[in-house]
C-alpha cells in the first residue's frame, strides 16, 4: 500500500501527493471525509494522481472515491473509459496552464459558499 507518496507527470505538467493506492489490487482510492455530491474536481483530482502514477510506471486498473463518515464507495470509470470527463480535465488543465491574473474572474457563489478561505478572499460573496 503507497500512501501520501510524491508523484509527477510530464504530460500534464502536473505534481502531487497520492492518497492510496494499493499495488497488488492496482487500486487507487481518494478519501474524502463526506462525500455527499460527487464534483468534477473529486474526479479530476483521481484523474492527476492517476496519470502520475502511470507515467511513473504503476499499473493502475481501479479508480475509486472514498466517503469516511458513511463508509460509501464510489467506483470512477478509468479516464479512457470516460472520453467526456477526460476532455472536461485536459481543458481544465489547459485553462489553467494558460491564465493570467489579469483576466476577468467570476467567482461561484456555491463554492465561496463553502470555502475555508472565504473570509480571506476579496471576491468572496458570501
């Protein structure tokens, strides 16, 4: 079992920390204290850590979510069994790769909603 190990894709220009990943079952797994909703971002964050760890030279067959306080899983379907999910992730990357502090933001009252820093935010609308 690999937990909380650095990891690195060239590709994506990407770098992190695993959460799981369970080698004889090639199972990578995020835990996430509640999961109530599942977000692109939950599945993008699976997605990283996936390309990592296959670039590095891992074999990874399983993507998983992991809801802690009700003990749920939530199987996520390989990005190149998702070709929707992996086009939504690599434009994602893309936009981040390519922005600018200088473009205009648009902050989503949902999110600021429930950020921890939105009491340190100058956009925040909450």
């Amino acid at each position: 079992m690999l937990q909380g190990i650095e990891v690195y894709c060239e590709q994506y220009g990407i770098y992190g920390k695993i959460d799981t990943f369970d080698t004889k079952k090639n199972l990578l797994t995020e835990r996430k204290k509640k999961i109530k909703v599942i977000y692109d971002g939950y599945i993008f964050q699976l997605y990283a850590q996936y390309f990592c760890l296959k670039e590095m030279g891992y074999k990874v067959d399983k993507l998983k979510l992991y809801s802690m306080d009700d003990n749920k899983s939530y199987p996520i379907e390989l990005p190149e069994n998702d070709l929707e999910m992996l086009g939504k992730f690599e434009t994602l990357i893309d936009s981040l790769k390519n922005f600018s502090l200088d473009s205009e933001f648009l902050p989503n009252i949902n999110k600021c909603r429930n950020c921890i820093y939105r009491n340190l935010c100058d956009y925040s609308l909450c």
